[in-house]
C-alpha cells in the first residue's frame, strides 16, 4: 500500500471513528423519564472526544503516559473522553498530524524530526550534540523559549500543550564498533526521512540512508545497512539488539514527544476544559520524563549480555561537535533563525 493510500485509509477510519461517536450519542430510542414535548430538560453535557493516534506500542511509556492523561480527563471533567489508537492503528505519526490538519484526530505526540516537516522551529530540538544531559534540556523547554517553541505550531494548526522525553538518540552497528571519527567513513547509516539526520551523518563521515521505521529490522538484518541510530529503549523494543553486535552512547541528539493537539478542538474548549486538559498533559509529560531514564537503564541492562556497550570519550564528542558545527549553525537559522540564536545563547554555546 503505498504512502498516498495509507493516508486516505487513515482519513477514513478516523473520520468512521468520529460518526460512529457521534451516532452513539444520538439514539432516537424514547426515554421514559423525558419531559413531556414542549417542557425544557436540563441539557446533558456535550462530550469532547480527543482522538489521539500514535506509532508507539501499547508498552511504550508514552502510551502509558496518555493513558493517565486519560484517566484525570475522564476522572476530572464530565466533557472531556479520549480515545488512544496506538502501534500505528490510524497511521503512522505523519499522516495523523495530517488528519490533525484536515480535523479527523484531536491529538498526537510525535518526535521533533517528524513535527518538524509541519513547523521548521522543532528541528532546533533535534541539532546534534548541543545537550549534554536531560536536565538542561528540561530547563530550556520549561522556560520562556519553551513556551515560544510551542507556540510556533499554532500557525500549522496545532496546539502544543507539552514536551515529553523520549530519550537521547545512540548509535548501533553490525561490522565494527564506533571508537574514531575515521570509523564513521562508509559506514551505511539508517536514518529518519528528514534532511536534518542526513546532512549530520555526512558531516561526520558517514553514508546516511532515509527509511521508513518498519523497514529498518529487515534492513539490518540482511546487511542492507550497517547501522541506525535511536533511544535505547526503542533500540531493545524493536529487538534491533538482535542484528546488531555494537552500541556507541553518544547522545547525539535528545529526543521528545511533542504533544499536539488540534488547535480548532483546543479553542473551541471552555477554560475550565482548557485548565483541566492542561493539567492532564502536564501530568503525562511528567510521567515520560520520570520513566524514559529508567526505561533506558532497564533496556541497556538487558543489552549488556549480547552486545558491546561502550560510551564517547570526550575527546571524541568534541570532535564530532566540531563536525557538525555548519550543520547546527545552517539547519539552526533555517528553522527558526531568532529561536536559533536564542537557543545558543542559554546553552551558552
């Protein structure tokens, strides 16, 4: 099925989805304590439906992380419903920031890379090397360029209501482990579809290969590609470990899950609804940050029997933030060329 056909069954199911909501709350069948004809009954309170999609897997925490978002939504308001669609159920992360557009899905919480091809200013979040660890990360979106960050969505159509943590990117390779810059040289790179990841990989020596996310086992596996590059929680998940015998933890790049919803079903809401839905996410966001470290470590343990672990030297980042310091500088001001310098400056970089 090609990508075109994947986006109007994704339309489709999530627009069968809404009728089928919509056809439940309109029973014509009588109900015997209604007012006689004429006579003003108290009006039920109308149900909002979230309608989240995701590529995650029902494990993944940041699943679980909407499914408590779900629960103080459905615990706490009377209006407010979510409905979750994960493992790719309605579409992948794309298409359903699409049908976010198009208004048949209310939420979705892609990586920046991907939220990127709707808002330039996300691919700032995915400038190699510029976070050493989580917490400068967490400060910098909790503050005003956070908020700033958000808000630049909202010309897409989206609502950006919080950043969650999906963990700092690693690299894994089959051949050789990754100890130099010159062992970079001809190394065949899985990549994400976005420029970004392909112009680092080459500016660190490497043969970058875009590829969709359900290709990448097969690819490894049958030496399509030497390597590919994710969380660690992801790498194990996806059972890469499998055909892979090496793993360099460069944190090349801290990766998030955006919240966006639907900016349309966002202001149609009452404040009180707004209030209480940001207070769900800001619980979710909580909850991913708290469990992607633990998740790592979990995942790097169970690793550790079957494969090399081994972490960058200092000497070595240096290097490689020097390689990609072009790339970080055009891609940065091609985004968003004020948040870039911004960015910089409380990075102090």
């Amino acid at each position: 099925m090609n990508r075109m056909m994947k986006k109007m069954l994704s339309f489709v199911l999530a627009a069968c989805m809404m009728l089928s909501l919509a056809a439940c709350g309109s029973s014509e069948t009588a109900d015997p304590d209604a007012a006689p004809s004429g006579e003003e009954t108290p009006a039920a309170a109308e149900k909002k439906v979230i309608t989240v999609g995701t590529g995650l897997t029902d494990s993944h925490y940041g699943t679980v992380a909407l499914e408590k978002m779900k629960e103080y939504l459905e615990t706490n308001t009377d209006t407010l419903t979510v409905d979750i669609y994960a493992n790719g159920s309605i579409g992948a992360d794309r298409d359903v920031l699409e049908a976010i557009q198009y208004g048949t899905a209310t939420l979705c919480i892609p990586t920046p890379a991907v939220m990127a091809n709707f808002t330039p200013a996300y691919n700032l979040l995915s400038l190699p090397f510029i976070f050493e660890d989580a917490e400068a990360a967490h400060d910098l979106l909790d503050g005003e360029w956070g908020q700033k960050l958000c808000a630049a969505a909202e010309d897409a159509g989206f609502k950006v209501l919080g950043i969650g943590d999906y963990g700092f990117r690693q690299l894994t390779t089959s051949n050789k482990p990754i100890a130099s810059m010159a062992d970079y040289k001809g190394l065949k790179i899985r990549v994400m579809q976005n420029d970004l990841y392909i112009a680092m990989y080459e500016a660190l020596g490497a043969n970058p290969t875009p590829m969709a996310s359900g290709e990448v086992f097969t690819a490894l596996q049958q030496g399509v590609v030497d390597g590919q590059e994710n969380p660690l929680s992801n790498i194990y998940t996806q059972k890469f470990n499998e055909v892979q015998k090496y793993i360099l933890k460069d944190n090349h790049v801290c990766d998030f899950l955006i919240f966006a919803f639907s900016k349309e079903f966002y202001d149609a809401l009452t404040a009180d609804e707004q209030t209480a839905l940001q207070e769900a996410v800001d619980i979710a966001v909580n909850y991913t940050r708290e469990q992607c470290a633990a998740a790592d470590a979990e995942c790097e343990a169970l690793m550790a029997e079957e494969l090399s672990i081994t972490e960058i030297t200092p000497e070595f980042r240096s290097e490689c933030v020097a390689a990609v310091q072009d790339v970080c500088e055009s891609y940065g001001k091609a985004a968003d060329e004020a948040l870039y310098a911004e960015l910089m400056s409380a990075l102090g970089l």
